[in-house]
C-alpha cells in the first residue's frame, strides 16, 4: 500500500514569511496526534524571502482530507489566510517508503 504525500509552496505577503512559518508549525505540533499524518515538515528558502514550503506523508488522501475539517486545523487556516498571496501545489506524490515513514504498508 502507497502513501499520499503532497508537496506545498505557500507565497506570503513580504515580511510575513516568519508569521506563516509559525502557524505552520503550530499546525505540525497538532499533527502529532493524528497518526494518519506521518511526516509534516516546514521548510524555507533563503533566496524565496516570501514563501513558505510543506512537505506532508499521509496513510491516505481521505486521512489528509479529514485533517482539513478538524478544529483545530479551521482555526489555524483561518489565521493564515490575511498573510497567504498565493498558493502552488507543487506535487501530489506517492510515497513508497523510506526512512520516517512507518513500514506497515
């Protein structure tokens, strides 16, 4: 069995890359409960001063989906919308595995 990753670039307002990367990682620490989401994971990039990238490995699409209608994740969505320009998502992958995914596929 086949995991779903997706791969995210969130392009922010100048000067609040460091407000989104925040909220994301406050969305990661709430990940930790559900473990349908194997790998969430905020990454930067010095030379993109307004973007934000998430990499996310989820058991399956539906898990991811029903992420999306928790909470939790409405209140922290909610939060970044006035900072996020944009959005690109980059990729829609199929894990296989690897080191940090759990090997019960």
């Amino acid at each position: 069995m086949s995991k779903f990753s997706l791969f995210i670039k969130f392009i922010v307002q100048e000067g609040e890359r460091d407000a989104m990367v925040d909220i994301l990682l406050e969305a990661a620490e709430s990940m930790k409960n559900l473990d349908e989401c194997e790998i969430y994971l905020i990454n930067i990039s010095e030379s993109e001063l307004n973007s934000v990238y998430v990499y996310e490995v989820w058991s399956n699409e539906n898990a991811h989906q029903a992420s999306l209608t928790h909470e939790a994740t409405q209140e922290l969505i909610k939060r970044a919308k006035p900072f996020i320009t944009g959005m690109e998502r980059i990729r829609t992958l199929e894990t296989k595995g690897g080191k940090g995914i759990l090997s019960n596929f």
